[in-house]
C-alpha cells in the first residue's frame, strides 16, 4: 500500500497489489495518505515525471477505499484533493498551476524545477 501513496510503481501494478485487499478492508491494515504524499506526487507531475492522466488513475485507486485514511492532521484537503484529481471532468483538470496552488494549499513550497508538468 504504501507504493501507492508514493505512486511509485505502474498504475496497473498497484491496481493488481490492491485486489488483494477487500475494498472495505480497514481495521488494522489501513494506511494514511498524508498531505506529504500528495504534494510529492504533485511535485512530480510539475517535474514531468508523471502525466496528468497518470495522477488521476492514482487518485481514482485511493478515491472512496476504506483502507486509506487521509490526513490525520487535515483529512478534508486531502479528501477534496483525491476527489479533484478524479474528477477532472466535473472539476478543474490538473494543470501546472492547479498542481502549484494545491502544493501551498497542503503547506508544502512549490519545487524550483516544476517546468516538465505534462497532459
């Protein structure tokens, strides 16, 4: 689970680790997705190293599990966030400047090099 936090494996590789999990597994194997994570991930879209539509199929994975906790310290940014993300067609799609205001909005500065960000 924690890869998918990180969204540091193939969309398709972490949807096949998740379907080992019941999709209202919680209890004890519940993970928290932090403000942290969601601004790396962020971050990385700004650097290039992930597409627009590659950030919503993450968000579309963690969207509604009961497994994933979002952030103890601020869980409705993080929720309004993740719900955003897959949503573009009834939100705002992701672009560079989205990414850069929600990176402020989770209390994290915006990385130097974010010139890469793609659709």
């Amino acid at each position: 689970m924690e890869s998918l936090l990180r969204l540091d494996s193939p969309l398709v590789d972490l949807a096949r680790q998740l379907d080992e999990f019941p999709f209202d597994s919680g209890g004890e194997d519940r993970v928290e997705l932090t403000r942290s994570h969601a601004a790396a991930v962020l971050a990385k879209y700004l650097r290039g190293d992930f597409t627009a539509h590659r950030v919503k199929g993450w968000a579309k994975i963690l969207e509604g599990r009961d497994d994933v906790l979002f952030d103890r310290k601020d869980p409705e940014s993080v929720r309004r966030l993740i719900f955003e993300l897959a949503n573009p067609e009834i939100n705002d799609p992701l672009t560079p400047e989205l990414a850069r205001e929600w990176i402020v909005r989770l209390g994290y500065q915006v990385p130097a090099s974010s010139q890469g960000a793609k659709p």
